[in-house]
C-alpha cells in the first residue's frame, strides 16, 4: 500500500516536470539534490516527506504536487536533552544576499559557493529573476550561478517577493549604474519597528540617485552629472548603508572616499567579492574607505562567502542553554571576540583551536568547543556597538543565556524600536524578564524553563531565541508559523537534530 502511494506520487510528479518542459536535471538542481533522487522518486523508489512534496510543488508550480503543501510550517520541540558532538557554521545569511545584489555589477557570470539556501535568499533570486537575471544552483545544489541579461526588465520585478525582504534596498547601488530611472517596490523584512532609509540617500545623493516614494514604491531618477567630489560621511555607520555606499563607488568612474563605514562581517565580505571585481578598496576591516571604482565590470567570478557570526552565536547559546558540550566549527572568531570576552566573564567554559582561514582566504576561523558552565549575571548591561562592538543581531541570545545565569542582567537593545519587547516571550516559556521601556529588558536568573504553545514573534533572532529555550524546557512546546526563522537559517531544525535535539517539523492538514 506504502509502495503504490509513492508511485503515485512519483508519476504526478514525473508528469508535473514533464508538463513544465524539465529534465530530472533541472528539478534536481532547483530542489539542491541530484539527478539520480529525482529519478528514484519519479519511480516511486523513494520515500518523500511532506516537506519535500510541498518543495517540488514550488519549483514545478504544480497545483497537484503543491496539494500537499497544508499552509504555513511549524516546529514541534521535545525538550530538555542534552546536544553532543560538533557541527558546522553555515554561511553568511548578510552576506550572500549582499553578494547577490552585487552581482549587478557585472556583465559577466558569477558563481557564489555553498549559498546560503534560506528564504532571504530565495525571494531576492525571486526579484532577480524577474527582471531577466538567471540563476541556477550547480554542482548538486551546493553553489549559485548568476548570469545577467544585457538589459534589464525593471517593469516585470516581482513586487511581492521584493517587498518581503529587506535587502531589496541594496539594489539602489547597483541600478544607479545600469539606468537613468527605475522604480523598485518599498523594502520589507522583519518587523523590527521604523526604519527610514534616508541615511541610503544621504549617500546617494552623491552619485546623483533621487527619489520620490509614492503608492508603495521608490521612484528613482540619476542625473549623471553629479559626482561625489569630497568623502561620503555616512550619518550612521550601519551595514546596508555602507553596502549600498560601496555598491555605488564600485562602478563610479574615480575614487571615491566612505567615513564611518561599518566594517562589520557582511560589509568585509562585500569588499572582498568588488576586489574579484576588480575595485582596489583601501581599509578594509576600518571606518574610512577609499574605492577606486571601474565604470565597466564584465568578468567571470567565483567567491566563497565566509561563516555567519551571528549563526555562530545561534549554536552558541543552543549549547550554553542546554547545559550541553559541543563544538562548533568554522566559527569566524574576528566577529565574535567581544561576545566571547563576556560570557568568558560570565563563567563560560570553553576551548578553542588555532585559527585558520576561510574559503574566501582572508577571513579568520576557528572550532570552538563549549561545556557546561555555572554562569553568573555580567556586572554591566549587554548593549550592541557598531564592530568591533558586541554584535547588533548577537543582543537577543544574551537574553537567553542571561536567563540561564544567576542574578540579575540588564540587556539594552538601543538599535530596534521593537525587538526587546520580542524577548518578553520568554516569560511563556518559563522566563523572568522585565520589560522597563521599548529598549530596556531586566532578565533575571537562573529560569526553569517549562514547555508552551505559541506564535513565532515576527523578528529573526528573538524567534531563534525562543526556538532555543524549548529545547531546554522540559516536556513539548510548539512553535507556529516559523518562516521568519527560515528567512535566516538553513535546516536550522534538522541540523540541531543532527547533534541531539528533537524537534519535528509539520504542517496543518
């Protein structure tokens, strides 16, 4: 009975593929799998889940396939057991999608190893396709290739995908060099308060880009005959500004000076990918760059983006809330030194190996090693600082491990109007934290954590935190409507198994 059902399956699928005018090939690569698997489902020779009949469905946009697709994903965990073993950092979520904006600088075609393969990255290949870009995961769905058309179709972007990220702001950059006007959909992405984008302009001005936002649009005009002729000071020294600001410079025929740049994990990255380029930056890893930009860039390139920190982070906490030993691998340790300082100050026991580099040759890594530990409340509050400060998207996972610790830890998240209060979450499962204002969390320790049902919050990290204490809470929690987690993790659920975890993976019928 099980067999006949896959065979079915398999044939709808087969048919769906062959309706779509695909080989096995092409559905392995937009699946991230081989050739051979979609075979052996096809011939009902291969057991499917629903996440996967739901994942063929999207590709095939097949109306029969996608019947299994039952609505919005949710994680049921089964906690309080201890993780063992090691596991690896994936890539940077900031940095691809900073890369992939890039590539509309060149004309010639770019390959992007080990993507990371998460729904941010899904919609701006969504929006790039859309305008004519083609992309297409090689080497068994481990790398993307981007290939740009001559010209491209701003009229046809996808305006939902577009406004369902953030990062379509970091188009700005890139189009300014390509064409005199466009129109590009308002920026979306976690629900993280207001967020102008003035300080963008601030800087793009410079390079002649005006823009007049009406009816859920930028209307964006360029007037060549404005360069900038004296340093861009950036009035706040954020990631995207400084990406944007770079993405700018990098085709601008001259030198073009950033001040208070951010050098943040993301932004180093970017520059390393526009010296492949070839754009000479000076002071990279500093607040002052100095971009000696080429007005024509058509080159085939191949970069390897680094480690995400922040992801980094994420594992960190999963061993330290746990009360778990476990190693983690390829953490880039320059991006995590100010947070590893304070919770060495906390009590944290932990070992870490010599460095090496990473893919991209210049970024540095470590495997660090994290063991159960007696922590105690830090004496001065956690607050985020541009880097080399504790990182902006590292804050929420103190409030778990501040949970976790004796005493009492005051946790400033000063950036976001809405986050900290993201945080109070908690409190369902167990916590002890006092909201004292929209910035100011007072978290008291050590907490018992206790199962619970409830709603994802609609912001990244504070949902990965919440995600995190029920594995250490006792008994099983539900977490609904998780597709902000999958906005920055890929097979978050299924890699925390992998060391340990429980947590399953469904769908309402």
């Amino acid at each position: 009975m099980a067999d006949d059902y896959l065979v079915r399956i398999g044939k709808l699928i087969r048919d769906a593929r062959q309706h779509r005018g695909w080989t096995q090939t092409q559905l392995a690569e937009a699946l991230g799998t081989s050739q051979s698997a979609v075979n052996r489902i096809e011939r009902g020779n291969q057991n499917i889940s629903l996440e996967m009949i739901a994942r063929i469905g999207e590709a095939l946009d097949s109306e029969i396939v996608s019947l299994g697709y039952a609505g919005p994903m949710h994680l049921r965990v089964v906690g309080g057991r201890r993780l063992s073993g090691a596991i690896d950092v994936k890539t940077s979520k900031n940095a691809c999608v900073a890369l992939l904006c890039a590539s509309l600088l060149n004309k010639g075609r770019t390959v992007l190893r080990r993507v990371a393969r998460i729904e941010e990255v899904y919609r701006l290949m969504e929006v790039l396709n859309s305008i004519g870009v083609r992309t297409r995961w090689i080497n068994d769905g481990v790398d993307l290739e981007i290939v740009p058309p001559a010209e491209l179709d701003m009229a046809a972007i996808d305006a939902q995908a577009a406004r369902r990220t953030r990062s379509i702001i970091m188009f700005l950059g890139p189009l300014l060099h390509r064409m005199d006007s466009f129109r590009l959909p308002y920026a979306g992405g976690c629900d993280l308060g207001t967020r102008t984008i003035e300080p963008h302009m601030i800087a793009l001005r410079r390079f002649g880009l005006d823009i007049a936002a009406t009816e859920g649009l930028y209307h964006a005009r360029v007037d060549r005959s404005v360069s900038p002729g004296r340093p861009i000071v950036l009035t706040e020294r954020g990631d995207t500004v400084t990406e944007n600001a770079l993405l700018a410079a990098a085709r601008h025929d001259g030198v073009t000076v950033i001040r208070n740049a951010s050098s943040n994990y993301m932004v180093q990255d970017l520059c390393f990918f526009l010296e492949a380029l070839g754009v000479r930056i000076e002071g990279v890893g500093t607040t002052t760059l100095t971009v000696h930009g080429v007005p024509t860039i058509d080159v085939d390139v191949d970069y390897s983006p680094s480690e995400d920190p922040v992801e980094a982070m994420s594992l960190l906490t999963a061993a330290v809330v746990t009360e778990s030993e476990l190693t983690v691998r390829r953490v880039p340790i320059e991006f995590l030194e100010i947070e590893l300082a304070v919770l060495e100050e906390m009590g944290l026991d932990h070992d870490r190996t010599p460095e090496y580099f990473a893919d991209n040759g210049r970024t540095r890594l470590v495997d660090l090693t994290v063991r159960p530990s007696k922590l105690e409340a830090p004496i001065d509050k956690i607050h985020p600082m541009p880097f080399p400060g504790l990182n902006i998207d590292n804050v929420p996972f103190f409030a778990a491990i501040a949970a976790s610790a004796q005493g009492q830890t005051l946790i400033h998240d000063w950036v976001y109007d809405n986050r900290a209060i993201y945080l109070t979450d908690l409190n369902r499962l167990g916590g002890r934290l006092q909201l004292l204002d929209p910035h100011r969390v007072l978290v008291e320790g050590p907490t018992r954590w206790r199962a619970a049902e409830m709603m994802c919050p609609p912001a990244l990290r504070p949902a990965v935190v919440v995600l995190l204490a029920m594995m250490s809470a006792e008994g099983t929690s539900v977490l609904r409507n998780v597709y902000v987690i999958n906005r920055g993790y890929e097979d978050l659920a299924e890699r925390l198994n992998s060391v340990g975890a429980q947590i399953e993976i469904f769908r309402d019928i």
